[in-house]
C-alpha cells in the first residue's frame, strides 16, 4: 500500500490519518472520488448540509498535490483573464465583480474553517509578489490600482526597491506588491484537518480504495476492488491522477511536474531573512516561490517540468535558485526534497462538468489550487444541492480537448512553455 512520500510536511504531520480500506456496499447521498483539497472541501460543505457522505482515496488522504505544495493561498485563480472573456457571454457587466469576489472567497472558507474545527495548520498572513524587471512593476502598479479602487487599499502596499530590502534580504528584487489579505499554510494538515472535520459530521472515509469503475445511471455507484458505494450523485475530483472517464475527459488535463525543498532549521537567520515570515512568489510566468515553515527551514519551490516527467534531482535544481535569491544561503543544507504533479488545463479556467445527469467533475486548477479548491469546493456542493448557477458559469465555459491527449498533451504543452518563456524574456 502506497504510504506517504517523504516530505517535510510528512515529516511534520500533527496526527497520521487511519482510514479503512473500502469493504461491502455503503449507500449514501453523494461518493466523492479523491481525497485532495476538491473531494474534502466539497465533503465537508455537502456533511455541513446533513448529506451523508462518501469520500475516497487510492492512497491517502492529502496524498497528492493537497499535501506537498507551496503552501501559499494567493487570490490569483490562474485563468482569471481567460474567465473575464468567456464569462463575460453569460454574466455581462457582471463578469467582473464575479471574479473579484470569487478571488477572495476561499480565503474567507480556510479561515472559517481553520476556526470552526480548530485546525493546527500553522496559518499566517502575508505575501509579497516580487518584480524582477520593470514590467513586472508595470503589472503590479495596475493590481495595486484594481485593489484600491475595490476597496482593498489598506490591505496592499507598493514596495520599491529599498522597501523590499527592508522585508526579504535578497538582492533579486526591484520592487514588490505586499499583500497581507493572502495566506500561506502547512497544507497536508489543514488537508488532513478538513477530513477529520468531515467525518466528524458523519462523513465516510476510505483510503488504499481506489475507484476502478463509475456506474452510471438514477443511482449510480463507485466500484472498487473490494468494495462498492451507492449513491444520489457522484463527484470525480481525482485531479491530474484519475484515469476515470476517458471519453469525456483524457485530452482536457495534463500533468506538470514541480519540485520543492526545505533547508535545515536557519535559527535567528531565517528571521533575518525575511523579518516579517512572509511568503513570496515572483512575477515571471515559471515561477520561484518560498517561505519559511513554522521550525524556522525555507521552503522553496521553483519551475515545473512539463513535460510531464519527474524530475531525477530537485535539490541539484533548486540549490542555484536559492542562492541567487539569498545568497547568504550558499551551501545550506537541505534537508528534504518531493515533487508532485499539479493538473495543468490549456486556457487555465477549472473545469466543472457533468458527465451524466447525477455524476460530476472538477478539477484542474493550474498550480494555483488551495484557495481555488475551497472555493469549487462550495460551488459543487451548492450545484449538487440545487443551487446552479455558480456551477453554470463555469460548465458553460469552452475548453480545449487534445486529440491523443495522453501523448501529444504534454509535448503540446511544453512548446506552449517555451513560447511563454520566449515572451517573458521579451517582456
Ligand atoms: C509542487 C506544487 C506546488 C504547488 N503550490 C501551490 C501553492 O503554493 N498554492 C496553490 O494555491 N496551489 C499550489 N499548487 C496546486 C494545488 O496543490 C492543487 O491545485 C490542488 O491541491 C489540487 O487539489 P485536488 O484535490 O483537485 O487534487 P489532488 O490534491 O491532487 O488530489 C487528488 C486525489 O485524488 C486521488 N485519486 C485519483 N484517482 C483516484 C481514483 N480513481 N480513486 C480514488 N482516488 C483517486 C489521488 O490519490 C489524490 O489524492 C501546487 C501544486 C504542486 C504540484
């Protein structure tokens, strides 16, 4: 049975999950195929309704990108342009207040949440997006601009080049949006902290139960090797690792691949570094992001591969990034490294369907998923109580589906980097 892969956040687990492996036939209202952000956000909405819930995972909870990411919760939703125009068909005018206020909702569901059931999960505020030229300036005066025009003014600040220094002891940066509305987080345990609180009101969970089949029809069910649940309706949120669905899915996600480390403990110099424990990401389209963990390490994650292959030396990779940004850090030790795959959809939107009358899917949020995971997580939850037309925005937009997506995607998709890597050297 696959266990946990090694990671800091592994390492730094506050209690191990113990979930049985599916046995018999359960019935209940809805069966949730994935234990990442999607499947238990949405378990936990739909339990806080009354529904009785199923949820389960091939390996375990939190096992994949939930429980190894950046852990930084930002109000970006990756596709937020590509949204605005197709949106804008069927919310006009709206389109914009739509998406602003979506931005910033699943900050408000972790915090909530975080709260309502307790959650140890290390919970900070505080982000800086970092400007390496004077374009990326450009960009940020203008979200400064929408922020304050929103209201948000006291919650941003524009940092110049010395402004910077003051908060991160690097000399990478000309300037940087400050933004302490954002979040960052030990994910895994507020992943794992979500699923105690689901099965708390009386979720089901299961682990090593991997979903081998969907029955469709007025009750459809989820078959697993040993085990089967019955349902009302059926939600697939396995991400970029499910194979379920092929005719209507393979060729809509593809998998990149990015890796992180942590250092050793710094002591007094990760405070030194950066005083106000701040997370950063910079403004290029393959990105550095990092921040130090509640013991003090520097987390730092950094490119994607994807072509869809694993890295074969993160740590190698990563050590010249990190020295650039701090080079105080020359020679640190580093003490864990991981990747994981993230599901990468061409124009960035999340896709939200249905793949039959009482069975549907989510998935897909580009690198950008902690916040976005929370807040698809109330709108499956709303859609499959009733309560439409969040659900409707996002189904009714348009997305590319590559023919022979399982080998042509990824080479696709890298030639598609490499352009948006040629216009940010040009930018
Ligand atoms: C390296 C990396 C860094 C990232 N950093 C950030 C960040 O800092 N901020 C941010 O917002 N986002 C970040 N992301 C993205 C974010 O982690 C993901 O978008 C989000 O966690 C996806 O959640 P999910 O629940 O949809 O999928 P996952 O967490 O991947 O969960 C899917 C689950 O489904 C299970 N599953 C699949 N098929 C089946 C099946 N047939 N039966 C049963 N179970 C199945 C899998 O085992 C898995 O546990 C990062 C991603 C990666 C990879």
């Amino acid at each position: 049975m696959t266990q946990r892969i090694n990671s800091y956040y592994a390492a730094t687990l506050t209690q191990e999950t113990d979930f049985p492996i599916l046995q018999g036939t359960h019935i209940v209202d809805i069966a949730i195929i994935g234990g990442g952000f999607t499947g238990v956000a949405t378990a936990v909405e739909l339990a806080e309704k009354g529904l009785k819930v199923a949820l389960l995972d091939t390996h375990k909870i939190g096992w994949g990108a939930s429980g190894r990411n950046g852990g930084q919760v930002t109000g970006s939703l990756s596709g937020d342009e590509a949204m605005r125009k197709q949106m804008r068909r069927t919310l006009g005018n709206e389109v914009d207040d739509f998406i602003w206020h979506l931005r910033w909702r699943g900050h408000q569901i972790i915090k909530q949440r975080v709260e309502k059931y307790g959650i140890a999960c290390d919970l900070k505020h505080g982000h800086l997006h970092a400007a390496m030229k004077p374009s990326h300036l450009t960009e940020l005066r203008a979200s400064l601009e929408e922020a304050q025009a929103r209201g948000m003014g006291d919650e941003v600040t524009l940092l110049d080049q010395a402004g910077v220094r003051q908060h991160l002891d690097s000399p990478l940066y000309l300037g940087a949006l400050k933004n302490t509305r954002n979040l960052h987080l030990h994910p895994l345990n507020l992943c794992l902290g979500e699923a105690r609180a689901a099965q708390s009101l009386g979720a089901l969970l299961f682990e090593h139960s991997e979903v081998l089949e969907i029955v469709h029809g007025p009750r459809p069910a989820v078959v697993t090797a040993q085990g089967r649940i019955e349902a009302k309706q059926v939600l697939l949120a396995g991400d970029v690792y499910h194979r379920l669905e092929p005719g209507k899915l393979k060729g809509k996600i593809f998998p990149a691949m990015g890796g992180i480390v942590t250092t050793a403990p710094l002591g007094e110099l990760a405070r030194q570094l950066n005083p106000q424990d701040l997370a950063v990401y910079d403004c290029r389209f393959v990105l550095d992001y990092y921040r130090m963990t509640a013991d003090g390490r520097l987390l730092f994650g950094g490119g994607a591969n994807y072509s869809g292959k694993d890295s074969r030396d993160i740590a190698a990779e990563l050590r010249p990034c990190i020295e650039r940004t701090f080079p105080r850090l020359k020679g640190v030790d580093i003490e864990f490294e991981w990747s994981c795959a993230m599901g990468i959809v061409v124009n960035r939107i999340p896709q939200l369907g249905k793949l039959s009358d009482n069975v549907w899917y989510c998935q897909g949020y580009s690198g950008h998923g902690i916040a976005t995971s929370h807040i698809m997580g109330e709108i499956m939850a709303n859609a499959m109580t009733g309560t439409l037309r969040q659900f409707d925005t996002f189904a009714g937009c348009q997305h590319i589906k590559v023919p022979m997506g399982d080998v042509l995607g990824n080479p696709l998709l890298a030639v598609g980097m490499w352009y948006y890597g040629m216009l940010e050297k040009l930018r």
